[in-house]
C-alpha cells in the first residue's frame, strides 16, 4: 500500500513504457523541466524488465521531491544513479541525470524470500 505497487495490474509487456510516462507525469507535478528520456530492455539476469535514463533541471526542492517521490510512483523501481550539477541560472537550480531500473515482478514473485 505504501509503494501504491499492485502487482495484478502490471503488465510485463507495457511495465516500462507505462512506468517511463508515470515517472515523468511525476517530474512535472513536482515542477521538474524534463528532458531526455530513454528506454531500454533489461537484463533478464538481474530480474529486470528495463531501464530508464531521465535528464531534467530544476530546483533543489523539486529535484529532492521526484527522488522522495518515486517510491510511490506504482512501479517496481531502483535508483541505479543519479548524477546532480549546478546550473549557472542561479544557486538553486540543478541538472540531473538518473538512472531507474524497473524490476521483473514476476521473475521477483517466483525467487522466494532469502533468509538472513
């Protein structure tokens, strides 16, 4: 309930696209200016599906809400990176590059819960 993560209604076939549009209907909504964005297959080793790459800019509040924020975003998700830089435009403002991977659900739901 927390992550908003229900697995019934994800669909392996459109699980990337789909959380590739919620991350960015997300950045907006936190006042992040999107840039690129890219897509691409996961590695079925490492249980994903995919990976995003998102370039945006904004200032450090709306940054560090999008990172607080995409716990919720309703998607399997792992923060692989995320690289922030200074904008010259003034001391608040950053550019971003981050790096999400979107997990395998099914592959996750099959594997078990390891023991400590």
């Amino acid at each position: 309930d927390q992550f908003k993560l229900d697995p019934v209604k994800l669909h392996k076939s459109t699980a990337v696209a789909e959380a590739s549009a919620a991350i960015q209907k997300l950045a907006a909504a936190s006042g992040i200016q999107v840039g690129a964005v890219r897509e691409s297959a996961g590695r079925a080793a490492n249980k994903e599906l995919g990976t995003v790459q998102l370039e945006g800019m904004g200032q450090v509040p709306a940054v560090t809400a999008l990172l607080s924020r995409l716990q919720s975003v309703g998607y399997p998700l792992v923060i692989e990176s995320v690289q922030l830089t200074p904008m010259p435009m003034g001391p608040a403002m950053l550019k971003f590059n981050l790096s999400l991977v979107i997990l395998d659900f099914e592959q996750w739901k099959k594997g078990g819960v390891g023991h400590a």
